[in-house]
C-alpha cells in the first residue's frame, strides 16, 4: 500500500517539499464528518483522493492507515511524527475501532496513530492524501474533561474523490468462512449452517440481487420450505424485517429462517417475484436472461423442483405502493458500493443469490453488475446495527451502542434506533405504562444519548447566533439557557433546540438534526464570521433525570464549586457545573431541562464517567423509586405536555407558527433568517396546532385527517393514550377558521368516512398548561 500525501502549506505538520493540493466539496463523491471523541473508518483504493479538513481548529485528529495484510502502514503516509507514534486508546470511542482490529485478529495496542491537527493548528487547514494502493484509513479525535465541561471540542471533514468505475467491498465483519462472487446476469446457489452469518454485497451499487433460502431438514425429507414474504411481514409487522425486535424471515411453517443483523440500506422488495422469461417476453426481449430461470439452474442439484416463476427477497431492489391506487412503482436502488444485508442462519439452509440482469428497467441503473457473497463462521458475534447518514453525501456510519448501553441491555432487550444510537423502548420489568407513572409521581432515568450537542465559539458567535436563531440571544445570561429555532427564509423549522451560554463567547447548542449546524457553519462562511461550530459527537453522552423527585435525588449526590450556581439556585432553563459526590468526583453538566414536563434535570458527561454516573443515580435514588424509563413512555408524555417533534408537528413545508412554536420567535430582536416571512405569514395564518380530545381510547395515526361534514380541515400530527386523561389524545394542525377551543370535530379512518373518531378541540399542553411542574 502506497499513499502520497499533499501536506498543509502553512501550520499543523508539513512535509518540505510536497505541494499543498486539494479539490472542493462538490469534487467530492462521499464525505464522513469525524467529531470530537469518535474514531471513523475511511477505505480507500487505488486512485482515491482524501481531504481532511480541520473545520474548526483547537483540536487534535490522529491517523492511522493498514494496509489489506493488517499491517501498519504510517510510513507510507510520508507524514513527518515529531512526537512519536500516540497510543490508539486515548480520549475516543473505541468500539468500531476495537471491533474491526477483532474481526482481523489484532488487538488495540497493534495499531499505530500519529498526530495530524493539533490543538494549535488553524482552523480550515487541510492536506490531501492521495491513495495507489487499497488500504483501510482511521482518523480518531481525541477528547478530555476539560472539553467537556468548559466548551471546545472540533470537528474534521474527510471527503473522499473516488477513482472511475469504482467497485468496494467492506471490510470483514467476522472470521470469513467462504466467499464468492455471483457474475452479473447469473446465480449461485450454496449451503450455510445453523449459526452462520452470510452478507449479500452489493459491490458497485445499484444492483438488484434476488435471495432464497430452503430448510435443509425439510429437503431431505422432500419438503420445501422456504422463505414465504407473506408470513415475514405478517409477523414483522413491515414490508420486509430490519435490525431490532422484527428480524426475521420465516417459512410457511411460520418457522423462523434467518435473522436479518446488519443493514446499511433499508430498502428492499418483498413483493415482487424474481425476473421471469415470460416477462421479458411479453416486453419484446425473448430469450432475455432472467433471475427465476438462472434460479432453478442452480437448485436442480439439490432436488428442488424447477419453476417459471420463483418468489424471492429483492434485495437492493427499490420498490414502492403508494396507498392512492396500491400500484407496485420501481425506481433505481438506492444502494451504493459496498452497501450489504447480513443476516444469522436459524437452521441449516440451502440458499440462492442472483446478480439481476435487467437492463430494460430502472431497478440495477440500466447496468447490470456483480453481487459478492460471503459466509462467516459463527464463533463471533456479529453486532446489529443499521447504516445512518445524516446528508446524502456523508459514508455511512453504523448503528452503535451508548455508554450506558452496558447497563440498559441487561435491563431490557427491546432497543429501537434514534439517529445512530440503539436506544431502549421499554424495560422488561415495568414496560411504558409503570415507566409513565414513575416518571408523573417519583423519578426516572433514561438514555438521551442520541441528543446531539455542538459548541459555538469565537468573538462572532453571537452575532451568529443572533441571525440563525429566532430568540434574542443578546439577552441570555452565562448559566442559562433558552429553547430556539433554527429556521430558512422561508420561515420553515429546520431544527430546535436549546442554546447555553457557558461564557460570553461560548455556546452550547444541544438540537436533533444535523441540519442546524451545516445552516451555521454555511452561514458564518458567507458573512465572514471569526466563529467555530464545533461537534461533540460521542464524546457527551447524557441522562435525563425527570419527575417530582428529581431534585431530592440530586441534592444526595451533586457537588458544586463555590464559582458555580449550586443545585438550588439553578432555575428552569438553568445550569451548573457539578461533580458526583465531592470535588474529586467525576464531572458533569447539570442543567434543569427535559421532554417531559415534569421538575426534571438532564446530565452531560464523558465516556468513561457514564457508567459511574448511571449506577450512583440507581444505587442513591432506590428508596425514591427511581425507574429507568424508554422512548415509549417518553412519546406519551411528550404529547401530553405539548411538545413538538420534528416529522411530526414541524415538517419542511412548516413554518414557526404552524408548528405551535410562535412562543420562541422573538419579533422584537433585530433581523434573523426568516423573519419576514414570518411576519408576513403571522399577520395571515392559514392553520393553526391544536389539542384533540377524544371520546374513546382509539388512537388515530399521524396523518389521519380532520374532517367537519365531508371537508377536510386539518391533519393528525401525534397522538397517544393518555393514562392520566383516561382517553386518547392528539395534536392536529387544523385551519384557522376552525381553531376554536371546544369545537367538535372528527378524525376520519379506512377511506376517510365510513369510520370517523369523535373528538374535541382543546389547547395545548393537556396536562400542567402553565408548566407548574416544571418551574416548581
């Protein structure tokens, strides 16, 4: 493996002699955002150029490359190392890292990682590798507590140019036991072992392969059974199984086959048959090569019975019905190179995987490629997890544990993903109802991790802030925090959160989309701003800490420095500093919010204090009853108190007021992006978000429209039962000529009419409308 790199022309490390080259984001064919605390993964061909930008400076980035043979390859990197190699456990989330060392067989101390960007490297400084040799690329950067707790962190860009006709196979995910190549336009047919786990890879994107599975048990007594798409989504409740509690394919027996592990596309037919002859035929192409064919070819030998047309899982094949007219529609897949399903054998089984030929359709982009195959043993787990991507352009990340999953998953198996986290739905002791109740009458903790939380730093945030924003931002004092919006000249939401001040030129921005802080960062660009937006990743982990005895909890384990506000002058919207137990404690970030609007507090802390933390809150708050709670219980006391989620009561086409969020937009600041289109919009609004209270327990489903005679009004945007209202409840974005509190409406079901929900429009929040609970 050879890579030569085009080194800084001023500051961080330089390579005499080498010129600083680079090519722009739009050269770019893939990006991966490195933040602080996490270690990401790069591969790299023959041809392929990588940038690293270090977007905000005052951080560090390490790198590492090996070559395919597993060895450390630095000295091809022609990196000068004034310092020496850095130890590879140091300040980063290690788990991807330590998981593929693993699946080649290396422990952590093998690899080796130089210094890039120091803390006193400039921000947008950049260098550019180029790569001659296929080799797999780390960049990790490093995290302390200090970070954390008094603002910093930092965030690095690698964009990656790939060379022409690329083709990508991942990485090994395990111990390989066999693997193979399926030809385009052809089909292979092989045996795996209960306990095997066989990926399907698509290995230049774009191309459809059809799967089926036979019971090895059932052929030898001269039975088929096979995977039957009728009874998998009967039983996963979805058109096709994913990573989590609905991973199954089964039989017609309704015996389970294999279970899907890892997914990095999520998108698949279970609807349509493999390509048949009759269908190109009938399409004026006779004698087209066709994936039902090629099937029964290779099953012949193991005595399963030909057929003209074979049911299949479609994998990579991108198909949709649409509910207006229940037509299957076809697009081009959405899977790029190296994108794969893996999925667990439950039993032995004889499978078949095609490469499709059709090149008369959309679903392989009109150009049929290969499809790789391989089969791992099972003697090593393979972790679930689903590929996120937080832009269209961003490589694709994984699905990962929190810190605190090690105390979660013994709690509980039921986990769902929120961004790129698996984060618990409910507990097995209790489930969402007792986790409710512990939350409205006790305490209850529960894993936020998958908040995300960036810092704002420089002479100019502020003044950053103060455009993007929509609260005045001028007036928010060190200590204190405030709920925003971050929204487009059109007035839309792009993202909300809540905004810190931790010192005059010091922000923390803690949102639920990636969105807001490409918004910023674009926005400080363009206007010239001395401003840093600087990503915290997974190195902040948080808790929150919720209900009535919230505070008693706390006041037996907080410890606050005289400089800081201690645990009883921190107000709503306020925060401190504090550590567990005493001065020599680890630290954290308290701050009095939640999303439940309960007396609540949420906890931000390093990796390696999370663990502590959860376990001193558990052990301290036995005696109040102290209940771990999920993100089921969660979603019901969000509704009941009011509060709007993104997908839900703010979309791409909602603006501020439509979503019910007029009470952050601050008309009396100066300009802010979308001001005046909502001035224009709140001198004529058109809908308005309502409460919805239903005579029964049915619960009507997001989307769901409101109706008065035949006329639709409005839309369902989030509804629950209430366990404290004794009846099913909503939030409905309705037009504004039939807002009015205590008009009867009806939410229309099946086709609209035949079945409607009786209900009554009420205000918003449900419960606590004067968020006395939350100031108590």
């Amino acid at each position: 493996m050879i890579v030569q790199v085009f080194a800084p022309s001023s500051g961080g490390l330089h390579t005499p002699g080498i010129r600083y080259v680079g090519f722009s984001g739009d050269a770019a064919n893939a990006s991966l955002e490195v933040r602080c605390g996490e270690a990401r993964m790069l591969k790299a061909d023959a041809g392929d150029l990588i940038t690293i930008t270090n977007i905000d400076g005052g951080a560090t980035i390490l790198i590492a490359a090996l070559g395919n043979d597993g060895a450390n390859a630095l000295s091809g990197l022609g990196l000068e190392r004034p310092d020496g190699p850095v130890e590879a456990p140091v300040g980063f989330d290690r788990t991807q890292l330590g998981g593929w060392l693993q699946a080649h067989g290396f422990d952590l101390p093998a690899i080796e990682f130089t210094r890039v960007f120091s803390r006193q490297t400039p921000a947008a400084e950049r260098f550019t590798i180029r790569v001659s040799g296929a080799c797999t690329v780390w960049l990790a950067a490093p995290v302390s507590e200090e970070t954390i707790l008094a603002g910093g962190g930092g965030t690095f860009l690698a964009e990656i140019k790939r060379a022409v006709n690329r083709q990508e196979l991942p990485d090994p995910i395990g111990e390989i036991r066999d693997e193979f190549r399926v030809d385009s336009g052809t089909a292979r047919a092989y045996e795996i072992r209960k306990g095997d786990f066989v990926q399907i890879i698509d290995v230049q994107g774009r191309q459809c392969s059809d799967f089926m599975a036979m019971r090895a048990d059932a052929l030898e007594n001269g039975v088929e059974r096979y995977i039957d798409s009728t009874v998998t989504r009967t039983f996963s409740g979805g058109a096709y199984p994913g990573p989590g509690l609905f991973d199954k394919f089964l039989d017609q027996d309704m015996q389970p086959l294999l279970s899907v592990v890892q997914d990095t596309v999520g998108r698949h037919d279970t609807f349509a048959l493999a390509c048949t002859a009759r269908g190109y035929e009938e399409r004026g192409f006779p004698g087209h090569l066709n994936c039902s064919d090629n099937i029964s070819g290779v099953f012949e030998p193991y005595g399963i019975a030909k057929r003209s047309a074979w049911p299949a899982i479609n994998f990579f094949f991108n198909s949709s019905i649409l509910p207006t007219d229940n037509r299957l529609r076809i697009d081009e897949a959405c899977s790029r190179p190296g994108d794969h399903v893996t999925m667990r054998a439950l039993t032995d089984l004889v499978c078949v995987s095609t490469a499709c030929p059709d090149d008369i359709d959309p679903i392989n982009g009109w150009n049929p490629t290969d499809i790789h195959v391989r089969i791992y043993k099972p003697d090593r787990p393979i972790r679930r997890a689903i590929a996120h991507r937080p832009f269209n352009d961003s490589e694709v990340s994984m699905t990962r544990e929190s810190a605190f999953n090690a105390r979660t998953s013994a709690l509980t198996r039921s986990f769902q993903v929120a961004r790129d986290l698996w984060l618990p739905t409910s507990f097995e002791s209790t489930r969402a109802i007792d986790e409710y109740w512990a939350c409205r009458n006790a305490v209850t903790i529960q894993d936020m991790s998958s908040l995300l939380k960036y810092d704002i730093v420089g002479p100019d945030a502020e003044r950053l802030l103060q455009k993007c924003l929509s609260r005045n931002i001028a007036r928010l004092s060190v200590n204190r925090g405030v709920y925003a919006l971050v929204t487009s000249h059109s007035g839309t939401v792009l993202d909300d959160g809540t905004l810190f001040r931790l010192a005059p030129d010091l922000f923390r921005w803690c949102c639920g989309s990636e969105e807001s802080a490409r918004h910023l960062r674009e926005t400080a660009e363009q206007d010239g701003l001395k401003v840093w937006i600087k990503a915290h990743g997974s190195s902040m982990p948080n808790l929150a800490l919720q209900g009535p005895k919230s505070r008693e909890l706390l006041e037996r384990v907080v410890f606050t420095q005289p400089h800081q506000p201690a645990l009883e002058a921190v107000k709503w919207f306020g925060f401190t500093i504090a550590r567990l137990r005493d001065r020599n404690g680890p630290a954290f970030m308290l701050t009095r919010t939640g999303f439940t609007g309960e007396l609540g507090y949420e906890i931000f802390c390093t990796q390696d204090a999370a663990l502590t933390i959860w376990d001193t809150l558990m052990e301290t708050g036995a005696d109040l009853g102290i209940t771990p709670m999920g993100l089921d219980a969660l979603a019901t006391i969000r509704i009941e108190a009011g509060f709007m989620a993104a997908g839900a009561e703010f979309t791409a086409d909602t603006d501020a007021y439509e979503a019910g969020l007029g009470f952050a937009v601050d008309m009396k600041k100066g300009p802010f992006i979308g001001r005046e289109a909502l001035e224009r919009n709140a001198a004529a609004p058109r809908r308005k978000l309502v409460g919805l209270l239903f005579d029964g327990n049915e619960v009507p489903q997001h989307g769901d429209p409101l109706l008065i005679g035949r006329q639709q009004v409005g839309t369902i945007t989030s509804a629950t039962r209430s366990p404290q209202l004794g009846c099913a409840i909503a939030m409905a974005r309705i037009a504004v000529e039939h807002a009015q509190e205590q008009t009867q409406i009806e939410v229309g079901q099946l086709d609209g009419h035949s079945k409607r929900l009786a209900a009554t429009i009420t205000g918003i929040p449900f419960v606590d409308p004067k968020r006395e609970r939350a100031r108590a």
